[in-house]
C-alpha cells in the first residue's frame, strides 16, 4: 500500500459513536467510540466484512458488520511510519536553521 492511498483511506472515515448491533439490528453492549464498518467497507472492503443472511427460501433475513483490526493497523502503520520520517525531516531542517543563525 503506498502512503498517499494510506492517507486517502484513513481521511475519508470519521469515527463516531455507537453500539453494536445484533443480526436483528437490535443495539447492544457499551456505547463505542470507532469507525463505521460500513465507512471502511467502502474503502477498504477486506478490513470490514460484510454478511448477508438468507433463509431457504433465497429470502433476505439480516445482515452483520465487523471489522477487521489487522487489516485496518496495517493503514495505520503506513501512516506511522511516514510521519516518523517527516519529523525526522522537520527536526533536521531545524537544526539547520538553528545554525545558520549562529
């Protein structure tokens, strides 16, 4: 994954708060705070999987979300280590500029 499509993924979900849902669409649990799985399915299909349920009849029943944190640290990490190396960047460029005004 290159980092310009890192930063692309991660800019376009903002968390928000929520509770898990049963198959029902029944709220339950602690009231999270985290990103929609729908948001990263729509960028990022393998980092949210997406099940349909369907009765013997072919007949839609319910659905489930999740996510998958690998997928999703593995984003994060691109990040990561992009900034470390701009503010190794930055830190150097400063120290230069501390210098020339000796």
């Amino acid at each position: 994954m290159t980092v310009n499509i890192a930063y692309e993924i991660l800019n376009s979900f903002e968390p928000h708060y929520f509770h898990y849902k049963d198959k029902d669409g029944n709220a339950h649990g602690d009231r999270q705070f985290g990103f929609y799985s729908q948001d990263i399915h729509g960028k990022m299909p393998e980092g949210a999987p997406h099940t349909i349920f369907y009765d013997e009849d072919d007949e839609e029943t319910g659905e489930t979300w999740g996510v998958y944190n690998t997928a999703n640290t593995g984003v994060h990490h691109v990040i990561i280590k992009d900034q470390e190396k701009r503010i190794v960047y930055l830190e150097k460029e400063i120290e230069l500029l501390k210098d020339s005004k000796i």
